[in-house]
C-alpha cells in the first residue's frame, strides 16, 4: 500500500491521512490530484484524509481535491491489515503506543469539509492564530481542535476554532507532492495555557543529520472500520536521502525528509497526514507521502526549507483588522 496522507494525523499503520498522489504511487486521490490516464503512475501516496461524519462550521474557502476514500478503498485497506506484522492492528501506529495525555500541547485534529465529503487530518500549533499541517489536507471548511487527548470526548481542555484562512504553498504541486506545506489561519486566537501550547520551528535553514531521533504523534483507526480515539506516538530515525531516493522518483532532499529505519516497523500511515515531526521539541517535518506497503522509510515535508515563507505569510496574515502586507 501506499504511504497515504494522514488528515487525522494518525501515526500507525491506519492512520487517518488521505491518500494522495506523491512520488509515483496514487491511488484514488489521482484524479482529485488533477492526474490524467496519461500522467506518471506515482509510487508513493500522500497521507489522506479519513471521511468524517462531524458537520463542520465556518473557516477557509477553496475547494479540497482530496476526497473520501472511495468503496473500492475497502479491499486495499484489508490488504493494508494482511500486510502488517503481527500484533499490530490497521489504523494504529505501527510500532507505537498511546500518548501521556495532553503530553503533546501543540497537537491539533482537524476537520474537513470538502466538495467529496468530510476527513481528518493532524497539523500543530506554530503561533497563537497558526496552524501548520500538509497541503493536501486542503479543505473548503475546517475546524481545528486543539488541547485534545480523546477526540471523541468533549474534554475541558479542548478548544475548537474555525479556520479563518488556508494559506497552502503557492508552489505545491499535487502530483508529486513537493512542497507539502500549509498554513492555517485561525479565526481566533488559541488560549495558551499547559494544554496548549504552540512549538518551536527551526531558527536556521540548518538540515537534520540522520540518525536524529524523532516522535511523530496522530489519531488514526483501530481496525478498519473504527479509528482509535486516543493520540497515538512513534519514536522514528531520519534516513540519509538515498533510502527514499532509491524508493520514491520525485523525492527532493532540499525540500523533504526521509524518516523511519527500513529495519524496524514504525512508521506514520493512514490519517497522520499533516502532523509533526519532532526532534528535540522543535518540529522538523510534516507528515506527507510513504509507500504503499506502510513500510518505512516516509517522506515528510522539511520545515527549515521553508522558513522565508512561513514568516512571510505568518507577517502578512495579521488578525482581522490589521492591514494585510503584500508579499
């Protein structure tokens, strides 16, 4: 199966991320991905978005080209369960355990409306009014949550705020999944406190060595037809490029990250699209694409890349009644 985009932010093999098309391997997000019968067949799927029952109110406008996953989903997802080692169960974080509650503050879920339907996706706090999650977690309307443990209780920590503006990558390219990257501007501002709290991104365009040591954290599902409802963790290692290099064609070491150890089986997958990697409380990736078995390694979107453009825009959007700045 192919890596796809994790909307819920899941960190386990069945996870809640859609499916995009990325490096070479797409699967339904193809043509929601603007891919042709004529175009590259991709090896590597975004992380997509799981559909969602939660009706969703007020944020940012644009359509999402990500949908559901279509019925003929079904039969891949149980290949995907067939696939896994044992032990480990479809939607869970392969390799992974459940989070110290509300241990990671700057966690976000995210709800989606699009013009297929509603998913999830993860994303994290960057600033009191910012959220940063994949651009393939594009949506007409999303609602963030944010200081949640258990997704499906309506805990006292929790904040829910509609998304004022989505600001994805102007070079974001679908197809292959370069530049994997947005911001999401938050109708109000988030109330820090030790449930929520934004995290730091790198200072310098300085790149990660591999070998680093990183924690990617998400909801994802439980078994096929039910996602966990508690946020979910993995330890992962960065990989020198050429271990996605030799797996993925349109995997860029100046603007990605290759993460997870071929040898163990710990990995991000279904519904992790969007969320953090961690290293050193400072977040270093983005959930993006992986290949279709769910076996590491993943690529994730290189924050340090894009420093330029996340204070640009993050300067640029100022809250409602502050002049916008041109970029």
């Amino acid at each position: 199966m192919a890596w796809v985009p994790l909307f819920p932010g899941s960190l386990a093999v069945g996870g809640e991320a859609p499916w995009a098309a990325v490096g070479d391997e797409t699967y339904h997000s193809s043509r929601r991905m603007g891919l042709t019968a004529n175009s590259p067949a991709p090896h590597a799927l975004p992380f997509l978005p799981l559909p969602g029952p939660q009706r969703l109110a007020g944020g940012s406008t644009g359509s999402n080209r990500l949908g559901s996953p279509p019925g003929n989903m079904q039969p891949l997802l149980l290949l995907v369960a067939l696939l896994l080692p044992p032990g480990a169960r479809a939607g869970e974080i392969i390799g992974g355990q459940e989070a110290r509650p509300h241990s990671r503050p700057y966690m976000a879920y995210m709800r989606i409306q699009s013009a297929q339907g509603h998913k999830t996706c993860g994303g994290f706090l960057v600033r009191k009014d910012f959220v940063m999650t994949a651009a393939h977690c594009f949506g007409r309307q999303t609602v963030v949550i944010l200081g949640a443990h258990n997704i499906r209780r309506f805990e006292r920590t929790q904040q829910r705020i509609p998304v004022l503006r989505a600001i994805p990558h102007p070079r974001y390219n679908p197809q292959n999944n370069l530049n994997d990257i947005m911001l999401l501007q938050l109708a109000n501002r988030a109330r820090q406190n030790r449930f929520v709290r934004p995290v730091a991104l790198p200072r310098t365009q300085a790149r990660l060595s591999p070998g680093a040591r990183c924690t990617v954290d998400g909801w994802g599902l439980v078994n096929l037809s039910r996602r966990t409802d508690t946020l979910q963790e993995v330890r992962l290692t960065v990989q020198r490029d050429g271990e996605c290099r030799r797996r993925f064609r349109s995997y860029n070491g100046w603007t990605q990250m290759c993460v997870g150890d071929p040898r163990e089986r710990k990995s991000a997958f279904f519904g992790d699209s969007g969320g953090p990697l961690v290293c050193g409380r400072v977040a270093q990736g983005i959930v993006s694409y992986g290949n279709r078995q769910g076996t590491p390694p993943a690529v994730f979107t290189r924050v340090s890349s894009f420093l330029p453009w996340i204070r640009r825009t993050m300067s640029r959007f100022q809250q409602r009644g502050q002049a916008e700045i041109p970029l």
